[in-house]
C-alpha cells in the first residue's frame, strides 16, 4: 500500500519541514555522533531529483555540464557541474542511468530554476525534463553494519564509491567517503518497509548530520548562496573526477578548459573546523589574516565534539597566513582525496 511520506516520517518522529535546514528527528547532537562512531539512517527529502529521458537525452546532456554523460552506463554515477557562459557553476548534480532515464540530484531549492533553465535548451531535441522529487524518494544509511544491512534487504550491493546497483524497484548507490555510506532510491510504495528494515540497525538523523558526513567526504555543493560563485576546479571537481577534458564542448567549458591549461588553480576547497555553536551558512565571507575576503562557507554542520565542522573555498595564498570565521579562527584539515599535483 502506497503511504504518504511525509506523513510517514512525522509517525517516525521527524520534527521540520522538508526544506527546513535544521530538520531533525529530536536530537541533532546525537544523530551526528551517530554518523561519526555508529549507524545513522539520512531522510534526504531536501535533495531535488529530476528525470531525463528521450532519444536525445545523452546527446542535451553532453552539451549541458562538465562530465562526461556518455559514460553512464546503468553501473555508475557521477559528480556532474552545470555552468553558466562565463563558467560559474549554478548547480553540482550526482548524475546516473537508470533503465531508461538520467537523474541528476541537486539542492532541492535549486530545482524549479534549473529545470526551467534546462527546458529553454531542449529546441527541437527529443528530450523530456521532468522533475521525480516526489515520487522518487532518497535516503541515505553510513556506518560499519549499512553493508549487512543492506545485503540483507537487496542482496548485491555496490562494492566501490561512484557504483550503482539496480533494484527491482530502485536503486543503491554508493557515496565516497571514508566512512562506509549509500543511498538508495525508491517510491512511496516500498520505501516505508526499507525504511522501517534499515531503521532496526540505524539511528534516524535529519539534515545536519547528512552535511556532516559529505563534509567529511569532502564533497562540495552549490545552493542558492553561492550559486554563480564557483569555476568547478574551485569546488575540487577536478579531483572528484567531475570534469572531463576530452568530451567536447559544453556551456562554459573554455573557461574551465583555460583554468585547467593555463597554470596553477589559485582557490580550493577545503575542511575545517569552527569552534562556534553558531552555525555558518554557506555563502558566509572567509577572512584572511589581514581581515579581507579570502573565500566563503560551502557546507556547514554542527560537529560530533561541538562546534562546527566546514568546507570552505578560499585563496590558497591566504591559507599560510591564518584564516577566520565570524571573527573566529578556523582550523583547516585535510581532504580525503589528492588534489592535482600541481596545486
């Protein structure tokens, strides 16, 4: 029997609504623990999903963001960036096949305007855009037991970060990090009893932890703050293998080409730490040691230990020099993944 989710995850003790950022389930201290040390189960409604299919899907893809859409096979995923003229990024998609169709996942906030974006595109293309964010539901399971949970439910589940495993009525994906974590897609129908089966082994847990943990990843995000503030190498997509150089042309493209080519990227991503229980929205201004702008927040997430934990992009120039954070220092750490040489 199909439920309403929404109303499922009230009964399960969800408290916020969809599009709240602090969106929980009572005790937002003990979910992010529960992503850092246990198992944590991530209710992900405030991800967008839309669906593109027709003869010429691939084709409208290839000509839209930085990767190489002809490489999705049913198999895989991608980190996938959408650009404007002058090679500012306006979204960051997780895209991947599925029987017939494409998805790209992004902020759900930022999914009417792109799709609209996206359309104006399509001229005489066989292409259909539609969005599937409320009839293809997304969570997400991190920890040590998510692979025998998951083994348990489905049978095969994806081995490597970026593989993707089709269901009967879904798919698993699974995510990078160091931490061992997936996400699965389904409908209303059987995402309930998934849910419900996953939840005996993983404490549920809102928004903030699921930052935490792609903070932790290192993966980068574009939302309606920092929309048109990014080239993609300054979000690190370079080292995510997020942009492909020998694709061929796409929106944008001479200048991510030219900041590839021509010497050394000047701005990076990286971790930090904010010793503050006031939460730094993506898009807050970064401060060098003389106090002028060197970067700005791109995620954010209350810490296991306290305060807060971050990604930040910012002028590697600026990094020796101390860098701070509403008027706070910032510890800097270190990426769970190389970045170019020669950065």
């Amino acid at each position: 029997m199909q439920v309403n989710w929404q109303d499922f995850l009230t009964a399960q003790g969800i408290l916020g609504a969809a599009d709240d950022e602090q969106r929980n389930f009572g005790d937002i201290v003990a979910e992010v623990q529960a992503a850092a040390t246990g198992n944590a189960l991530y209710e992900l409604s405030h991800l967008g999903l839309l669906q593109v299919e027709g003869a010429d899907a691939t084709a409208f893809l290839q000509g839209q963001f930085t990767n190489d859409i002809k490489a999705l096979d049913g198999s895989n995923s991608q980190l996938a960036g959408y650009c404007n003229p002058k090679g500012r990024m306006l979204a960051l998609f997780t895209a991947f096949a599925h029987h017939d169709h494409l998805h790209l996942q992004l902020d759900g906030r930022l999914r009417e305007a792109i799709l609209k974006r996206l359309r104006m595109y399509v001229m005489r293309s066989k292409v259909t855009l539609t969005d599937v964010s409320e009839s293809v539901l997304r969570i997400a399971v991190s920890g040590p037991d998510s692979i025998s949970a998951l083994e348990q439910l489905f049978g095969n589940v994806p081995q490597q970060p970026g593989q993707l495993v089709s269901l009967e009525h879904g798919a698993v994906l699974r995510l990078a990090g160091d931490i061992p974590a997936f996400q699965i897609f389904s409908d209303a129908e059987h995402m309930p009893a998934i849910w419900q089966a996953l939840g005996a082994t993983h404490r549920p847990a809102g928004r903030n932890a699921w930052e935490w943990l792609q903070i932790q990843a290192g993966i980068p995000d574009v939302v309606p703050a920092t929309q048109e503030a990014f080239v993609p190498q300054m979000l690190n997509l370079d080292a995510l293998d997020g942009i492909s150089l020998t694709k061929g042309c796409y929106t944008g493209q001479e200048i991510v080409a030219r900041t590839h080519y021509l010497g050394k990227v000047k701005r990076r991503t990286l971790p930090a730490h904010l010793a503050s229980d006031s939460r730094p929205i993506p898009g807050t201004a970064v401060q060098d040691a003389a106090g002028n702008e060197a970067g700005m927040v791109v995620r954010s997430a209350r810490a296991p230990q306290g305060g807060h934990d971050v990604l930040v992009e910012v002028r590697l120039e600026a990094v020796d020099g101390g860098l701070s954070l509403q008027q706070q220092a910032l510890s800097l750490g270190t990426l769970p993944y190389a970045l170019p040489s020669r950065d």
